[in-house]
C-alpha cells in the first residue's frame, strides 16, 4: 500500500510539473516548442501546427499555430500565409530580424503583439489568435485572427417589442460591444476588460459613460469582479450571483437583457453594463425594483399610452400575487366580504371538494406550474400546445371530476395570466414563489396574514440594496424630482432629472430649457390662407 500511494504521488508530480513549466519563456528550438505544444494541449486535432518553409539561404521555418474552429482561417491565409510564401526573398536576415520582417511585409494585420513566456502564449492560443514561431527565436508572433461559426444577430426573444429596433445580442462579446457603440457614438462611452475563472479565462468587460456615471458605483463593479474566484463562467447568471448584494432574497437585484437599446438606455441614466462572451445576456448595475416593469416601447410610444400600460404591468404583478391568497382568505374566514349571490353560487360549487380552498389551490398552482415548465422545456413546435391543450383538459377533468371548484380554477388561470404580464422573466419568477408564501399566511390567518405579508414584504424590500443604491428608489427614500419614470412615465419634453443616486451629478435628460412642442401656427389658420389663396389665382 505505500509504494501504491508513492507512485500516485509521484506520478502526480509528473502531471503537475508541465503546470510549472508555463511560468517559464518559450524554448529557442522550434522542435521544442512544437513539442510542447502538443503536450500541454494533448495532441487534439483542433491544434493545427502548420509549417512554412522559406526558400532561402539559409532555409528558414515559420510555424503557425492556431485552435480550429475559433479563429477565421481565411484571414490566416489571405493575410498571413499569402504575404509571407509571396515575399520569401526578403527573409534572408538574422533569426532575431525576421519578426521585424514579418511584421513589415509578411503579415498584414493590424494587431500584432509578441509574446515570451507560455502563459501568454496559450492564452492567446485559447482566444482564438494565430501565433507564428521561428527557429533561433524565444518568443513568438500574435496575430488577432478570432472568427468562427457564430450566430448572426437576430431579434431577441425574451423581449419582444412591437415597436423599437429588431436587433439583439449575440455571444460574441465583440458584436454586442459594437452594438453598443453604434447607439452612443461618444468617446466618453468607456470600456474596460478583464478575464475571470481560472479555467475558462472569460473575457468580461464594464461599459459606462464616464461624465455621467457615478465614479463610486463604477469602482464597487469592477471590485466585485476582480473578487471573483471560481473555476469557469459561462453564462451571465454566474457573474450575477458572485457579484450581487443580498444572496437571501428571491428578487433579482441586477438587471439583465438582451437588447441594445435597453443598455444604451440605461448607460445613459449613468449605469454599468457588464458583458460577459459567450451569451447574450447583458447584465446593468445598479437596478431598482420598478426597473422589472420597464418595457421597452415604454419610451417609444406616447407617454399617456405608456403610463396606462406601465401601470398595468404593476397591477398584474400584485395580482398575480395575491389572487389565490384573497379567494382562499374570503372563503375560509371572511364570507361576509363576498356578496350574497356569489357567495351561494361559490357554497354550492364547493359543495362536492372533498379539500379546503388551501390544497384545492395549491394541488392548482402546482399543476400549472408543471404545465409551465414542460411548455418551456419541449420543443418549440409542440411546447405552446402542451402547455395551452394541458391546462384546458386538466383543467375541465378536475372540476368533472369534483376535486376543485370552477371559482378556483377561474382564479389560478387569472393568476397565470398576469404574471406573464410582467416585462421581467426574473420577477415574473419571484412573483411565482412568493404566491405560495401569501398562500400559506391566508389559509393560517385569513386577510390579515395577506396584510401582514404586505407588510412584511415592503419593509424586504425596502431594506434592498443593488451596488449601495436603495432597491425601492425613487419611491423609497423619495425623491419628488425622480418620480416622473416610475408608476407613470411623463412626457420626454417634460423630464428634466435623472436618477440622482446613480449618476455622477444631476443633469437635464433632454436639454435645460426644452418647451412644450408647439405648432408656429394653427391648423385653422393654414386652412384659411390656403382658402385665400385659391381665391385668388381664381
């Protein structure tokens, strides 16, 4: 048993010592070097090593590395191998003068750098560039060569809008930055990058306005990140737990997205967008709890429409939340608030349950529940049918069958409807759990366990906080100036401050004095002069 356990110590020496070796400059043999590239990388046949001979005296090699699949192989050939075989004759200098050379007439891209030590060397690999080795010589060549298959930039679809821009999010950190910029072409719109997990190496970047942004929020961002220790990161929903304020709490205090429009909205309020490769899901910083029940045509429609729909949102919200708990509490414990006939009519409909309002109620969500979820996860061909053709045949069959009352499937099938009124899927989510939360306190205490749980969730709300901004502001602590985009969006020509708490300083969001958009003259008037007019060329 101890020679077993002394080979597999030893034997772990021998895997962790090529770890050791990458702190270390590249080797001067190009034979070495390959070597060890087809080491560490496990000889995988996405490795392509692909040498160059250069018919020169004497004989010179270039070797070109690079990961299938992730880099754009047409550029390597178009700009790398092409100039390189087309000006062999230049190539007939000193090794240590050929990076010179190539750099000069050999590879005719932009970004070049040069990298000694084999950290840098495979992480450049890993990213998708093309390095260029030469015999004689300890470092290498990197050429910014990143390409591949990616998804093309479509309409997003968690966030649909009937009026707005079409375009959305890709995977690529690049496309969405670029995104970005297109909207706010300012040179004060800042962009700063890093790589977080040790293995994955994901390259994540904040963006913000500097002369708007509150300089506090943006240090707090880029500390929590450079905080991070984990392994890998592969969505967005990584970084948004490892960076959040409150872990016990089923709100979302970070805001995510896949649209443009919706990051360079909230850039220009003074927020911190983080983007994260490989998803299409943006993250801002901080957010507040009516953020959730901003949608997008809210400011591209006209401010009474989008008031009364904004205000919509959030009574959908609250009664997803509460319907279920005010039926079972009317029901169980206060029959005298429901009026006589319908009263009769829901007595005698109950008649037949053999269970209370409580597990009638709960045996309903948890149905629909699971329908929700199944719709989700099938494909999206039998998906919508599963969960509409599900609910309407389970539905009918349990009222047939006498284990739940039409009243209550009438109120769980109201409940399920507006909650997908809310803009926000996370919210939507919390709206979800906290049902069964109001639930419980009802069928305990009747109405006055919903008011308590009123109460209750206010004041948790309340003491919320997102990147030190308080979660329920403007309306808590209030702030009269901010008012005018919260439960009602005022008109654009009317707005005249931004969210003191998150920008830099208090600005004017459409100008310092912006009139009331007026016609010069009345259409009357108009209509008068033509008339004149007319009579006169008559």
């Amino acid at each position: 048993m101890p020679s077993f356990f002394k080979k597999s110590k030893q034997k772990q020496q021998e895997q962790t010592r090529p770890k050791n070796q990458m702190k270390l400059g590249l080797y001067s043999s190009l034979k070495d070097n390959i070597e060890l590239i087809k080491k560490e990388t496990g000889n995988s046949p996405d490795i392509t090593v692909r040498t160059l001979n250069i018919d020169v005296e004497p004989k010179k090699e270039i070797v070109i590395v690079y990961v299938g699949g992730i880099v754009d192989e047409e550029s390597i050939n178009k700009f790398i191998v092409s100039p390189i075989m087309e000006n062999q004759d230049r190539f007939d200098g000193p090794p240590q003068d050929l990076f010179n050379l190539l750099t000069g007439h050999g590879v005719t891209l932009g970004d070049l750098n040069l990298v000694s030590n084999w950290d840098d060397f495979f992480q450049s690999l890993m990213d998708g560039r093309t390095l260029l080795l030469i015999d004689g010589e300890s470092k290498a060549l990197v050429a910014n060569t990143k390409g591949g298959e990616q998804r093309s930039i479509e309409q997003p679809e968690s966030e649909v809008s009937v009026r707005g821009p079409k375009d959305g999010f890709t995977e690529s950190i690049q496309t969405n930055l670029a995104l970005v910029r297109r909207r706010i072409r300012n040179p004060d719109l800042w962009v700063e990058s890093m790589k977080i997990g040790k293995r994955t190496k994901t390259d994540v970047s904040i963006m913000y306005l500097n002369d708007v942004v509150n300089p506090a929020i943006v240090e707090e961002v880029r500390h929590r990140l450079n905080e991070i220790q984990i392994d890998s990161i592969l969505e967005s929903g990584y970084i948004e737990q490892l960076i959040e304020d409150q872990t016990w709490t089923i709100f979302p205090t970070i805001y995510h997205t896949e649209r443009p429009d919706v990051i360079a909205g909230n850039i220009l309020e003074g927020r911190v967008a983080i983007f994260i490769d490989g998803t299409p899901f943006v993250l801002l910083a901080p957010a507040v709890f009516i953020q959730f029940f901003q949608s997008v045509e809210d400011y591209y429609a006209r401010f009474d429409i989008a008031s009364a729909l904004r205000f919509l949102r959030i009574l959908t919200f609250f009664l997803s939340i509460m319907a279920p708990s005010a039926y079972i509490a009317a029901t169980t414990f206060h029959q005298e608030m429901i009026p006589t006939q319908l009263v009769l009519i829901i007595a005698a409909q109950r008649e037949t349950v053999p269970f209370p309002a409580f597990v009638e109620a709960v045996l309903m969500e948890i149905t629909f529940e699971i329908l929700r979820e199944a719709g989700v996860r099938m494909p999206r061909a039998v998906g919508s049918a599963i969960s509409i053709v599900g609910a309407l045949v389970i539905g009918q069959a349990a009222v047939q069958a006498g284990i739940v009352s039409p009243a209550m499937v009438i109120i769980v099938s109201i409940t399920a409807i507006a909650n997908f009124a809310t803009p926000s899927f996370a919210m939507a989510i919390s709206a979800r759990l906290i049902r069964f939360l109001f639930m419980g306190t009802a069928a305990i205490f009747g109405f006055y366990g919903v008011i308590l749980g009123i109460i209750m969730l206010t004041v948790h709300l309340c003491s919320l906080r997102s990147f030190g901004v308080p979660y329920m502001s403007p309306l808590a602590p209030l702030s009269l100036g901010n008012l005018g985009d919260t439960l009602i969006r005022t008109p654009l020509w009317a707005t005249r401050e931004k969210a003191n708490l998150i920008m830099n300083e208090r600005e004017n969001l459409h100008g310092a004095h912006m009139p009331r958009p007026k016609p010069p003259i009345n259409r009357e008037m108009i209509t008068r002069n033509n008339k004149k007019g007319d009579k006169n060329e008559s």
